[in-house]
C-alpha cells in the first residue's frame, strides 16, 4: 500500500494594505488591450483611429512603467526602467508619425506628424551622443589610483 502525502503549497503573508495580486497585471493588460484594439480597427479599415490608439497605448504603458512601481506592473517590468520606457516611447511615437503621415493628410496632421518626427530624430540624437560621451569615458583607461599592487 502507498502512501501519498499532499503538500499545500505556501504562501508568503501578504503585508497590510498590499495591492491583490491581479492588479500588477492591470497596465499590461491596458496596454495589451489597447494595442489589440487598435489591430481591430486597423483590420476594419479605420487605419488613423486604430493606429492613433495603438500609440496611446504604448504612451500610456510608458507612463505607467516611469510612475508605478515594479510590483505592480507585472509583465509591463522587462528590463531596467529607462530601457523599458524609451522603448516604449519611441515605439509610441514611431507608431503616431505613421499614422499621422499617411495620406490624405491636411495641414494639422502634416505639423503633428513633423513635430513627431522631430521628437523621434532629438531623441535618437541624444541618445547617440550619450553613449558616444559613455565609450570615451571608459576608452581613458582606469581611474587613477587603482593600478596594480605590489
């Protein structure tokens, strides 16, 4: 005869005013909602609407990475937090230039979709000098007092 031992699994307490478990999952799916709203309505041939709501999303996911904090952000929290929300911004806005600039087009939407590709090009242009600025700072070699002892 055998004998089988069922194990409960266990659980850490949860502290006092703790957020419930499913709403670290809350900005991932809105995100994820939005974006696959967005897909829908691109599908149904509303290709400015569905794209403008795309890149709200993805704005508003970048918002919610740079203001909560990772325990309730869930899937939202890959990399580090600047990582996550330049990719998202950049992505937001890349998505919002399309969809701004795609014809028939009328002078509001021509301004929009230029200061979009101006932000996109600074951003880039930023980031390129700062790791230019980061390569020769380490090309120098090691700080001084730190040879080798003896």
């Amino acid at each position: 005869m055998s004998t089988q031992v069922h194990r409960r699994r266990r659980r850490a307490p949860r502290r006092r005013g703790a957020a419930p478990h499913w709403l670290a999952q809350l900005p991932y799916l809105l995100v994820l909602s939005g974006v696959g709203a967005g897909l829908t309505l691109c599908a149904f041939n509303y290709f400015r609407k569905g794209s403008g709501l795309m890149a709200a999303a993805l704005l508003i996911g970048a918002l919610a990475r740079l203001l909560l904090p990772e325990s309730q952000l869930g899937p939202l929290a890959v990399r580090s937090r600047s990582v996550d929300c330049w990719t998202l911004v950049i992505l937001g806005e890349m998505v919002a230039f399309v969809s701004l600039s795609i014809p028939p087009m009328n002078k509001t939407g021509l301004v929009l979709a230029g200061a979009f590709g101006v932000l996109i090009a600074l951003t880039a242009a930023a980031r390129g000098i700062r790791l230019l600025l980061a390569g020769r700072r380490s090309a120098g070699g090691p700080p001084p007092g730190n040879g080798p002892r003896v």
